[in-house]
C-alpha cells in the first residue's frame, strides 16, 4: 500500500502492541535497532524513545519499500525534536537489502514477514537480517498464526466480511467502512484478498475503491525451518502481546531469534 494517509487510518489505532516492543527494548538494551518495514512510522517513536531512555548514543533505522510511507514517516520525525537525528529511514525491499551497519536488535513487527510472499524472498529475508546482526543481536518478529479453519473456508468460499468500521478515523473522514473477500491457495499457502473501501467525509463525498493484498501463510514448523536455514535459532517464543508461552492456541508469533554459531548469544 503506497497510500500514507489510508495507511494510517487504518493501522494508527492499533497500539497493544507498544508496551511488548517497550519491554523488549528495556531487557535487551540495545544501541541500535533496525525494524523492517516500518511504514509510516507508527512505532519509531515509541522505539526510539525507549533506546534513548538507556543509551544516549542509541540509533534507529527505519526500513521500507514504499517511497510515500517513507515520506510520511520523514514528516512525523521531522516534527519531532527528540528524533530528529536519532532515526534514519531507508527505501529498500526488506527481502533484498544490504547495508553498512550491523544491529543489536532486528524488528519485523505487525505482520511484515507475511507481506514478504514465496518462500524464497521469505528467505532471503531472512538471512539478510542474519547478515546485519551485531554479535550477540537479536531477531524479534510479529507475524499473525495462519488459521485452518477460516483458511478452508476461504478455499472454498471467497466470503466477504466487514473487516472495518471506523467511525471519526481521521480530520475530515466521519467514516471507513472495508470489506475483504479472501481466496486461500492451498499451493501457495498465500490468501489472496481484495479490500473494498468506502471513505465518507464530513463535506458529504464518498469515495470507493479498492486494493489487493497476498499475504504468506507460515505454519510453525516452517518457520522454525526457515529460520534455521538463515543461520537463525528461535531463543524465545512467545504467543501474545502479554508473553504467554506459544501454543495451539496462540494467534501470534512474537519470536526472538539469535545467530546461530553466535557464541555471544
């Protein structure tokens, strides 16, 4: 999604998940952070704040394809005093990036690694995080659980279903109404779906529209092969934003990895 101000419409309500990423930066203590696909930079803030909190000389890089999420990101940090100068942004593809630096800790929050689609540019992902870890650097991601039930019906049914209804989202917008009809390929292990938007706004006009969004389905046992052949073993795992232990019943992977061969770790 190339659209900034929909984009924050929709995702700048969602904030259970600040105090999981707070803490993580308060055990680890990081002096750098990198966090792949960083969008609009809802949780640069909060991130950065949090290292500053423990490390005067703590830096933040934010990673994203989207040249105009980036440039609402640059916004929110330019009016920002505190940031400014703290957090970098970078416009590159999270599956296929190199840079100079090597970080304590990696961030792939809010589902980023189900938007990186296929099993190769999954891996290369992945050890592209492997390769910009500082010894003893961490790995946290934030990826929703696939589940089988709604899958198969997906497979069967494309059902379409009120993903939204947001009243007041924004200045000027009195309300978002989303509607999502999904089709899962079992082949592919991607739901492909199609966001039917309508935007009412307070001057009386409607806008429709629409986007598409695949996302990757990634069972556990997957990821953890994933995960191994980037060089990377999980040390954490945990199945909520409150750090329950991760079993059949958790909706989330909140799982930190660490280098493999990383004596440090």
């Amino acid at each position: 999604f190339d659209d900034a101000r929909l984009y924050d419409i929709e995702t700048g309500r969602h904030t259970e998940d600040i105090p999981y990423w707070e803490r993580l930066i308060d055990e680890l203590r990081p002096a750098s952070v990198l966090e792949l696909g960083c969008g609009t930079g809802r949780l640069l803030g909060p991130i950065a704040r949090r290292g500053l909190a423990h490390r005067a000389e703590f830096r933040l890089v934010g990673l994203d394809l989207s040249a105009p999420l980036l440039e609402a990101a640059r916004e929110r940090i330019g009016a920002d005093s505190e940031l400014r100068g703290i957090v970098r942004l970078v416009e590159a593809d999270m599956s296929d990036f190199a840079l100079e630096d090597r970080f304590d800790l990696v961030i792939i929050a809010f589902n980023g690694l189900g938007f990186v689609v296929g099993p190769g540019r999954q891996r290369a992902c992945l050890h592209a995080v492997r390769h910009h870890l500082a010894p003893g650097g961490r790995l946290a991601i934030d990826l929703i659980v696939p589940r089988v039930s709604y899958l198969a019906l997906s497979e069967r049914t494309s059902p379409v279903r009120l993903g939204e209804d947001l009243h007041d989202p924004a200045p000027g917008v009195t309300r978002l109404l989303r509607y999502d009809t999904e089709r899962y390929d079992p082949v592919r292990q991607v739901d492909d779906s199609i966001y039917q938007y309508e935007l009412q706004h307070a001057d009386g006009r409607v806008e429709r529209f629409s986007r598409d969004l695949s996302w990757q389905m990634t069972f556990p046992n997957e990821l953890e092969l994933l995960m191994e052949g980037a060089g990377l073993r999980v040390t954490d795992r945990y199945g909520d934003y409150e750090r329950s232990p991760f079993d059949r019943r958790s909706p989330l992977y909140l799982w930190i990895a660490a280098a493999a061969d990383d004596p440090a770790s």
